[in-house]
C-alpha cells in the first residue's frame, strides 16, 4: 500500500486550508498514493476560536473534503472540529474516500504541559477502524500516542497499520518524544504507525508564542517491530511511502505480543 504523510501548516482560514488539502491530495494522488493523510486541526489551527469554526460532519468544510476525494480518486483523512457539548467541540478526524466515510473523535484530550485541552473540547468514547484496499486501519489523534491501550485495542480489532493525525506541542525534548512514543506504539501493536504532524511555524520563520500546541514536523513511519521506514524534517512535506503489509504477520510471529498479553 502506497501512503502519502502530508506534513503542512494549517492556518485560520478553513477555505485556504482546504486549497492546501486539494493540492497535496493531488501531488498524492500523482505519486501513486491511495491513501493521504493530513494532520490534526487541518480546518483550523489551534490558538484560535475553535466553537466558531466547527461545523458538523454534513457542514461544507467536510462536504468539501468528501468532494476533493471523489474529484481527485484518493482517500483523504484530516482533522477538524465538530460541535460538542456545553459550547465545547469534539477533536475530529474525517476519513473520506474509496467508499469511505467515517471519523474519529479524540478520547484523551491534552491537559497536559500548560495547555488545558478539555476547556474547549468534549472527548470521544470509542475506538474507529475503516478499512482500506482491504486493510484495517486504527485511527488515532496526536495526545492519543502516549496511550498503548487504544493501539492495542485496533491491532485485536484487526488494523495492520494505525494513522495518528497530530498537532504537536513544542518544547524542549517534544520531538523526541514524540519519535519514541511513535515507535514504542508501533511495538506495542505491531502493526505499522503513521504518524503524521504538523510542521513547524518556525521552520518557515513563523513566531511561536503561548502555549497552543502547533506542531513539530518529524512526521514519521515505523513499522510493526519499531524500526524507522521514513522521517520527514521539520519544514513542509510530502512524504509518499510503500508499506509492505505482509511485515505485519511476519512481525507478529516474531513478536506475538498480542497473543501473549495477559490481563492483570
């Protein structure tokens, strides 16, 4: 199967940011790629109003998405924010293409190093998988990466490959982990993890203030038994890759830690 990561800078204008999404679809599309995936908060960036810019999943911003997946003849999966509860919006990713239509809301929100993701978002309660070319693919969104129970949770339910969509928060030692947590998932499930972030505002001389998170780059690929296939760098990219998907059965009879997990 023939991914493409695209590692970009969504801004707050939701129609310049769907002109971003159609562009990188087709360069994905051109490369041979079926499948393109986008980070979260692709509709808008955060630090802004995000109640004023969520739309529901029949709203134009995702009617739009659907449209340049059935335009263009490719899978597209970006993040965008729905109506939640109490004035509050859910994190959301959008799946759209082949057949496809289905999303993702973010279960563990980031409350975590000064940023209070919960005052402003409703959290999911369920794991999503679609299936694509006849692969299970578990969804996953950024903070969801420091949680092995939900990548698990996707390799039983049959994924091979786990897409995490993400807006990384900045600061000393994140990138790192956010390469270690990508790999140590990976493991945990083996299955492929494709983790896909934001790039980084300074890479393009952007200033960085506060503390909404906006992205590191490193997006990255691992494949089922933790090894580094593609790495992006921090600036805007494209990053088209080939998974061998027979790696996964033969890492989980190398590696059977699915079969050997015990229930403490």
């Amino acid at each position: 199967m023939r991914i493409a990561l695209a590692q970009v800078l969504s801004t707050a204008d939701p129609q310049r940011n769907l002109v971003t999404v159609r562009d990188h679809a087709r360069q994905a599309k051109e490369a041979g790629a079926t499948l393109v995936v986008f980070p979260e908060a692709m509709q808008v960036s955060f630090g802004h109003d995000l109640a004023k810019y969520a739309q529901a999943l029949d709203g134009p911003w995702a009617t739009l998405i659907r449209q340049q997946a059935r335009e263009i003849g490719i899978t597209i999966a970006a993040g965008m924010f729905t109506p939640g509860e109490g004035g509050r919006v859910r994190n959301t990713l959008l799946v759209a293409g082949d057949g496809i239509d289905t999303h993702y809301d973010k279960i563990h929100l980031y409350d975590a190093f000064g940023y209070a993701e919960s005052d402003s978002v409703t959290p999911g309660q369920s794991p999503v998988q679609f299936k694509h070319e006849g692969t299970i693919i578990g969804l996953a969104t950024c903070y969801d990466l420091r949680f092995p129970r939900l990548f698990t949770r996707h390799a039983q339910a049959g994924a091979a490959i786990c897409i995490v969509s993400a807006s990384w928060g900045q600061g000393e030692g994140k990138a790192e982990q956010w390469t270690t947590l990508a790999q140590a998932r990976a493991l945990d499930s083996t299955t492929f993890v494709v983790a896909v972030d934001q790039a980084d505002p300074q890479s393009v001389g952007r200033t960085v203030t506060g503390t909404a998170p906006l992205g590191v780059g490193h997006s990255l690929v691992v494949d089922p038994l933790g090894r580094i296939i593609a790495r992006a760098g921090a600036e805007p990219e494209l990053l088209v890759v080939d998974l061998d998907l027979d790696q996964v059965e033969v890492a989980r009879k190398q590696l059977p830690v699915l079969a050997n997990e015990v229930d403490l």
